[in-house]
C-alpha cells in the first residue's frame, strides 16, 4: 500500500507539473482498464485533486464512476458541491458495487443515520455499515442533495441493465428511504411502468407501492388496469397473484372499470400456471354472477394457454341460456332419452376419470369397483383408506416435477434472481438430478444469462467454508450454485485444490446426474 501512495504522489506531481496534452485521455485510460476501484493506482481523491488543479477536467468514463464508488466514505466525509452536482448521480447510471452491501431496512436504525453516529460494539440494532448509500441518505436529509431527485434516480436505474446484486441492492436504498405516501403518489406512473420490468423483485416493490396507493385512495385505477398486463407474461406466480388480488380490489366499488379490468385479467388466463389461470377465471365468474350482460366470449377465443379444465369452466360463462320456452318444451318432449343419454354421458365420463388415476389410488379408493357398483345401481364402497397408503394424508405433499430444460432453466433464473416460489429450490434439485444430462435446443446460448448469474453470485458471496452463507439479498446457498454450476459445466468455478464438503456433495451429485454413480 505504501509503495501505491508513492507511485500516485508521484503521478500527482507529474501531471501537475508538465501538464500535458495527454494527460486527461491517459487517466481514462486508467480508469477503465480496471473493474474494481482497488485496483488503480489512484484513488478518487487523487483524481479529485488533479481536477480541482485544473490539469485535467472531470472524467466522463464508466471507471472514474467505479472509482468513486470504491471510496471510503462515511457521514463525515467532505464532499464538494460539484461532486453533489454531477458525480454522484452518476453512480444510479454506471453499473458499480457501490449498493452491492446496503443493509437489510430492517436492521437500519434511521434516526442514528441520520445523526451521522457510527456504529460501534454496543449498538446491535444500528447497521455497522458505511459507504455511498448511508451518505447519499444523510445528504438528502440535510437537504445538500435533493430527496425527489434521489429517488427518481433509483427508479430510473432499474431499466439500467445492472448485476442482480446492484439490483438487489438499489431495491434496499429506496426502502430504506421509505418514500412518502406524497413522494410514492407523484409517481405512480413511474411505479406503473415498472411492472413491465425484466427483474421480478422489482415488479413486486411496484406492486406494493401500487397497492399501498389503493389502500389511500389514491390510485389512478384506470392507468393500473392498463399497465398490468406484463405482470402475467413473467413465470412468477407470487407477482401475478398479487396483481389480481389488486385488479379484483380496483373494481369492487368502480363498475365504471369494469372493461378495463377483464381486459387486464384476460392477460392472466394464459399465465403459464395453472393456479393463476383459475384465480382468474374465479374472478370472472363472480363479475358474471353480478351482471350477465357481461360478454367473455372474445376472452375465451384470445385464452390459447388455458388449461383443458379451465376452458371448460371458462366456455360455462360464456354460453348463453337457453330461453324458459324452449327449455320447457325440450324437456316434455324428450325428457327421458335426454336424461338416459345424461347419465350414459356422466358415467362414461366418470370411468375416464378413474381410469386416469394411479394404480395404488384406485386401489387403496376402492375404486377398482366402481364400474361394477354403477351397473349394479348400488352405491360405491365406503372410502377408508389407511393413512400409510396415501401419501397425501400422511401429509407428504410431492412437489411439482420440472417438465423440461427449458423450464428448469427458467426456474433456475427464477432462484438466483432472488424471488423464488418457497418449493422452487427443491423443485430445481430435483430437476437437475433427473434433466441434468438432458439438452435443448440452443441450450449454450439460453444459458448465457444464467452464467452470468451464476458468477455474480460467487463473486459477491465469496467463499466460506463448511457453513450456509447467510446472505437474504441472493437468496442462495454456496451448495445450490456449485450444482447449479457444475450442471452448466462451469468447472473453472472451483479450484482444483477445493476440497470443502460443499465441493464433496457437489461432486458426488454430478457424477450421479451424469449416470458415473450406481444408485
């Protein structure tokens, strides 16, 4: 370190001396040839004190921003005007770490932060913690930074394509800030754009911004039922949900949003699941009980990924009865061949069903018989299964099996981005040991992302052996991502020397996917 505080008084006094024509493209050059702010020679005070002599003027680079997000900085810490101006709002344009560690809000004791009192030993509540995002919180509370502006910048960066945990972390400032009911209302639109967002944390910060709105009366109910559609297009199932919870509150008292509100909920009919599809259709139904003028027949033709039993739900509401006449005389005149064809139907239907059922819950049902009993006109047996047969009330709920790679690779984004379904960790688990060796078209190139992902997570977590990393803002185990991995063939993860029981169960699970392991 001592050598490095030489070489850059030593660069310092150079440039500072001759002045050279070169010397603001050569500091550029600098700065972007390095990801990490450690890794200059210079530190941002060194380049603050060449700008402010005037030898250079005040870099444009993407590296001077990552520069500047390495600095140590605390409450305390001077900071010039024309810093507060142009500098620090560039940290929400240029992908950084500096929120890669913004505490959990929970753990942020506001009013010591805004006393700019660091943490010590004996203050476990207040986050010892210090850096861009603490001082940014007690510049705007001073009111040397505008609160508005700060806000709109976090807002603006999530279209920005950052590193999840940058993401992750931006999402933890703005709670931390706890925007106003005022603050939250004056930019609803901005909230209501998010919801067509690609990061699934931030769609849900934006439906709870918009439902908190709602609860205040102050939603601009229209432009929501407009807006939400996207919400349906992501796999997430707890956003969806929440979005028709919100549509179905929107319109309790306000029939006047009625179209717009089955517009918006037709969206959730081709939700990739199932769940989500009859929530909908749920709140169809009781909109249709309410006013039968109500027509879904153009719902139904636009609903081309609803599932077999809820299009036939769906095509219930849509068909018109038949006039009081007309059923009266139908029902004199062919009554009994109606009703014979009706239970011939019924039966049919019925056998179909139970023939569709494993074989062990036909039997332990007593449904084997069932046929038999029906041509008897006898009732069927009694249903008394032994709770050991039945696994469902023996209260071993067996998760949903991943169909493919495609979406395993789906539900793998889902877990890493850090907003998962609570079985979804086990159901990838499952997925890789059973899929693992399996493939898809363009496989590499849909797992690109995923990669990616992958990286961000080790290089933010670091290593820690024999332990579960304790880390809510990934929502990951060191021991999911070296699966996750080693399913993707990402060997150079892991060194060689490795030999920490997480490699160890790591191993043992890839060999046994790739068949090199006797069950």
């Amino acid at each position: 370190m001592g050598n490095s505080r030489r070489w850059a008084r030593a660069i310092i006094k150079i440039l500072s001396d001759r002045r050279p024509d070169w010397a603001e493209r050569w500091i550029e050059l600098q700065l972007d040839r390095t990801r990490f702010a450690w890794e200059n020679v210079l530190s941002w005070e060194d380049v603050g004190e060449l700008i402010k002599a005037g030898v250079i003027s005040r870099p444009a680079c993407d590296g001077y921003v990552r520069l500047m997000a390495g600095a140590e900085v605390d409450p305390e810490t001077a900071i010039d005007e024309d810093v507060l101006e142009h500098d620090v709002w560039r940290l929400f344009e240029v992908d950084t770490d500096a929120f890669d560690g913004v505490p959990d809000p929970k753990k942020i004791d506001r009013e010591r932060w805004r006393r700019r009192e660091l943490a010590d030993e004996d203050t476990p509540v207040h986050e010892r913690y210090y850096g861009w995002p603490w001082r940014l919180y007690v510049l705007a509370h001073q009111g040397r930074i505008d609160r508005d502006r700060l806000i709109d910048a976090i807002l603006n960066a999530f279209w920005r394509d950052f590193r999840t945990p940058a993401q992750g972390g931006l999402l933890r400032f703005l709670a931390i800030l706890d925007p106003t009911a005022d603050e939250t209302a004056a930019r609803q639109a901005t909230y209501m754009e998010l919801l067509r967002n690609d990061y699934g944390p931030v769609v849900g910060m934006a439906l709870r911004s918009l439902e908190t709105l709602h609860r205040a009366n102050r939603l601009d109910a229209r432009g929501f039922l407009e807006a939400v559609p996207p919400v349906f297009g992501a796999v997430t199932k707890t956003h969806a949900q929440k979005a028709l919870s919100l549509i179905d509150k929107v319109t309790k008292n306000a029939g006047g949003h009625l179209p717009g509100a089955i517009t918006a909920v037709a969206a959730a009919l081709n939700h990739r699941s199932p769940e989500i599809q009859e929530q909908a259709i749920a709140i169809l139904a009781r909109w249709k009980k309410a006013d039968a003028a109500i027509d879904l027949a153009a719902i139904l033709e636009s609903a081309a990924m609803l599932a077999p039993q809820h299009r036939r739900a769906l095509a219930a509401l849509t068909a018109e009865p038949a006039s009081p006449v007309e059923t009266i005389t139908e029902a004199d005149r062919h009554s009994d061949s109606r009703d014979s064809d009706q239970l011939r139907s019924r039966t049919a239907a019925l056998l179909n069903r139970v023939a569709a059922l494993p074989e062990w819950l036909v039997e332990v049902c007593g449904l084997s018989r069932l046929e038999g009993k029906l041509n008897q006109g006898s009732l069927p047996d009694v249903f008394d299964p032994a709770p050991t047969a039945c696994p469902v009330l023996s209260g071993v709920e067996p998760i949903e099996p991943i169909r493919d790679v495609d979406e395993l690779i789906d539900i793998a984004f889902q877990v890493l981005s850090g907003d998962p379904q609570p079985e979804d960790e086990e159901r990838l688990v499952d997925g890789i040991l059973r899929l693992g060796a399996s493939t898809t078209v363009n496989l590499r190139k849909k797992t690109i992302g995923l990669r990616k992902l992958v990286n961000e997570h080790f290089q933010g977590m670091g290593w820690v052996d024999k332990q579960i990393v304790d880390a809510p803002e990934f929502l990951v185990t060191h021991a999911l991502l070296l699966l996750i991995g080693r399913w993707l063939g990402m060997r150079s993860l892991v060194s060689a020397s490795e030999t920490s029981y997480l490699n160890r169960i790591a191993d043992a699970l890839s060999r046994q996917l790739h068949g090199l392991v006797d069950d």
